[in-house]
C-alpha cells in the first residue's frame, strides 16, 4: 500500500504541474500497483474495495484537473488575437513620436 500512496504523491504532482507525459505513465504504474496490491489480498478481503474506490477517485480527478486545466488553456489561447491588436510590430514607432538626433 505504501507503493499505491507514493505513486499517488507523484501522480498528483505531475498533475497540478501539468506534466502530462508523466501524468500518462503514472496512471499506468498506479493502476497496475493497485491491481498487484489487490491481487494480493484474499478473495473476500475489505481492502479490496477500498483500493478500487481509491482507484476510481484518483482517476477522476486526474481526469477533471486535466480538463480544467486545457479548458484554461484554450481560454487563454483565444485572448491572442485580442491581445496581439495592441501590440505594435517589432520596429514601429507611432507617427505621434518625434525623434530629435
């Protein structure tokens, strides 16, 4: 189980870091510590369900944080038109300035 917890440490900083490739391959190594972790436990065993629920919690939350954040991103993506019409090219000076050498 203390493997399951570590994976979950990392699996969530990779998330709210937004390191996507990682985030890929610790879901894969959380996933495979849970079912090794349940495999290991008596048919009937309690634990099992807990490590399910565990499981199922942490992928949904993986995969809302994920959305919110290239939900952000998109929103942040639109603004560039909007924003680039106030920015003047590389080398313009307004006609406004005098320059005096």
């Amino acid at each position: 189980m203390e493997k399951l917890n570590c994976i979950e440490r990392e699996l969530r900083r990779a998330v709210e870091t937004q390191q996507y490739a990682e985030v890929q391959r610790l879901v894969l190594s959380f996933c495979q510590a849970a079912e090794t972790y349940a495999r290991s436990l008596p048919p009937e065993d309690p634990r099992i369900r807990e490590i399910g629920d565990l499981t199922l919690e942490m992928l949904q939350w993986c995969r809302t944080m994920v959305q919110c954040s290239r939900e952000c991103l998109v929103l942040e993506l639109r603004q560039i038109p909007k924003v680039k019409q106030y920015i003047p090219p590389a080398g313009f000076i307004p006609a406004a300035m005098h320059l005096d050498v």
